[in-house]
C-alpha cells in the first residue's frame, strides 16, 4: 500500500468513532438539549440582567427626585406606559423598584 492510500485509510478509521456517534439518535438529543438548555440560560441571564439596569437607573432616578434617567428605565418606562397609561414616571419607576 502506497504512503496516500495509508493516509487515507488512517483518516477514514480515525472517524468510525464519530460515524456511530453521529448515528446514535440519543447523541443528538443531548447535544440539542444541552444547546437549547444553554440558550434558555443566555436568554434568562441576559433578561435578568436588562431588569437590574433598569432598576439600578429607576433607583437613581428616584433617588435624584427625577433629574437622573437612564437608558434602560426609559425603554421599563416604554413598556410600564402601556400597561398604566394614568401613572407618572415617578410613580412607574417605584413600581419597577418594587416589582421582585
């Protein structure tokens, strides 16, 4: 056998391994599951981390008496409006605060 014929038999069992994994259903189960799981984490982590700078900027912006606002109590302020048309900013960002 010729040193390329070698080569590419080598290449060709290194990757039985893989081609039974790759056949086997439960593998890709898990890697779905485990890619969809990490996507939910990103997503929630993401979500909870938009919800505290929006209460670290409702908390200064209480906290000045309305001077200071933030860019994502503004975007809070957007979506709180359409829920509570009659309320004031004021009252919209202690309601943020007290929201768990």
């Amino acid at each position: 056998m010729n040193h390329k014929a070698t080569l590419v038999l080598g290449a060709a069992l290194s990757l039985l391994p893989a081609s039974a994994a790759l056949a086997d259903s439960a593998f890709w189960r898990n890697v779905l599951s485990s890619g969809a799981t990490t996507a939910t984490t990103y997503a929630t982590s993401k979500d909870n981390k938009l919800v505290l700078a929006a209460r670290d900027d409702a908390s200064a912006f209480v906290a000045s008496g309305g001077e200071i606002r933030g860019p994502y109590l503004e975007a809070a302020l957007q979506r709180l409006r359409s829920e509570q048309p009659q309320a004031d900013d004021m009252q919209l960002a202690t309601r943020l605060l007290s929201e768990h």
